[in-house]
C-alpha cells in the first residue's frame, strides 16, 4: 500500500511540474509518453529508504522478541527453582515432624534407644516367625499322616484287588478241576492268599471228606465256623463229618443248623452220599417231609 502511495505521489508532482511548464494541460496520452521517456525513476530514493525502516522495524521486533523470551525462560526457571525449593522444605519439614514424633513415641514408651527399638522389633518378629512356623509344621505333619494313611490305602486296596483276581482265577480253576488233590492245592493257594476265606476253608474239608480225612476236615469246619458263625455250609460239611464218623447226634444238630441258616441246602439232603447213616434216624425222615422229599426219588 505504502508503495502504490509512492507511486502515485510521484505522478502527481510531475503532473503539477507539467501543468507548471505548459499553459495547457497535458492529456492522458502525453501523460503515459511522459512516464515511458524518463530515464530513471524518481521514486528510487523512497523505496530504499522504506526498505531500511523496514530493516529496521524488523531488527526491533526480533530484539523485542528475543527480550520478551529470554524473560518468559528466566521467569519459567525461576518458579520452577522456587517449586523445588518448596517442595525441600515441605520434605525436611515433615521428616523433622515424623524424627521428632517418632523421638516423642520412644521417650513416652520408655525406650530409651534405637538399640531398644530394635531388639524389641527382633523379638516380636522372631516370636511371630515361631508361632507361624510351628503353625505350619503342624499343619504339614496333619497333612504328611494324612497322605501317608491315604498312600497306605491305596496300597492295601491295589493288593486286595490283585489278591481278589487272583483268588477269582484259581476259584476258576478249582471248578473246572477234577482231581481232589490238585483242588485241594488250589484251595491251599487260596487261602495263602486269604487266610479267613471260610468259602475256601469248607470246600477244602469237602476235599478232604471225599478223601476219607475226617478229622482234618471237621478241624476245618470248626476254623470256618470261627471265622464266620452264619455261614450254613460250614455246619453243612461238619454234619457231613460226624455222620462218616458214625457220631450220629452231633451230624443232626450241625445239619439243623445248616437248614436254618441256608434253607436251600435242604434240596441236598437225599443227594448228599455221607448222610446215609442219618437214613434211619425218625429226625432225618421228619427233615425229609419238611422239605418235601422222599427216599428213593
């Protein structure tokens, strides 16, 4: 703007000379002629001097910049110097208050020094550390006896299934075996495997019966009814005992008890060859009717 200012006061002084020199005025066209002839410009000595204030005004204003920037910096460092200091304060302040409450706790407790402060700590720490690892020992002894009684019965219970199994496969054997010396190995086997089985106990006294071993077999039935006071074939190959031994009283006590305590034995009676002797006892006949069989069927 202020250029075209220039320029255009330019043309008006030559305007004005113009007018000055002629008597006429000069029209538009001797005007533009006027402008094309000169040689140099008038307004040259104008525009270096704007061009220095130009400088110049710039210069100031960055100088006036670079002030009010190193000012803003200064004050800046400053408050952040001041914060600083502030917070120290503040933090010396309440370390002496915490130093100088913590002096207070101690002289109104009745301790006397740091020493004191810190044997007591150590024993506190140490009593506590105690009672907690005696806690825990406990704890990890309950759990050790628990864990070794579990172990235990999970051994125990592995053998009693082994055991089992191999006591189902020999009770399988001694059902397909014929000869009564090698059932009676069998029934050996199993009662090493278990020795209360009064199952295996009985049918080795009915082994040793068909053998003619009587005495054996009614220790054998006394063994069996030790262990298990109910069981009916126990009394059943006892009866079976004493009629071979001719003790004909005795065969007929153990034979009721056997009918008491398993009724269905009573479908034996008349295919049970040791009971040929009781054929003439009136009790044996009535225990005949009662089941409903005779003689001869």
């Amino acid at each position: 703007m202020k250029l075209k200012f220039i320029l255009l006061f330019v043309f008006t002084t030559l305007c004005f000379g113009a007018f000055a020199n002629e008597s006429k005025p000069m029209t538009e066209q001797q005007q533009e002629k006027a402008i094309k002839e000169l040689n140099e410009p008038l307004y040259r000595p104008l525009l270096e001097r704007y061009v220095l204030d130009e400088l110049k005004s710039l210069r100031q204003d960055q100088q006036k910049l670079r002030e009010d920037t190193t000012k803003q910096i200064t004050h800046t460092e400053l408050s952040a110097a001041d914060r600083a200091l502030d917070y120290t304060n503040d933090t010396i302040n309440n370390v002496m208050f915490i130093i100088t409450a913590t002096a207070t706790i101690l002289i109104l407790v009745g301790w006397n020094s740091l020493r004191d402060v810190k044997n007591k700590v150590e024993s506190i720490v140490n009593e506590r550390v105690k009672s907690i690892t005696e806690e825990y020992e406990s704890r990890l002894g309950v759990l050790e006896s628990e864990l070794k009684e579990r172990s235990e019965e999970i051994i125990n219970n592995h053998r009693k299934i082994t055991i089992t199994n191999e006591v189902h496969s020999l009770w399988m054997r001694a059902t397909l075996e014929s000869d009564v010396n090698s059932k009676i190995e069998i029934y050996d086997e199993i009662l090493k495997r278990k020795p209360d089985d009064v199952e295996a106990i009985t049918y080795k006294a009915d082994a040793l019966l068909e053998q003619g071993k009587t005495v054996k077999a009614i220790a054998l039935c006394n063994q069996a009814i030790e262990e298990e006071e109910d069981y009916g074939y126990a009394y059943w190959q006892r009866a079976c005992a004493y009629a071979q031994e001719n003790r004909l009283s005795d065969s007929m006590d153990d034979l009721h008890m056997a009918l008491k305590l398993s009724p269905n034995l009573k479908n034996e009676l008349v295919n049970e060859v040791a009971f040929e002797n009781l054929q003439v006892l009136p009790a044996f006949l009535k225990l005949l009717d009662d089941a409903g069989v005779k003689l001869g069927e």
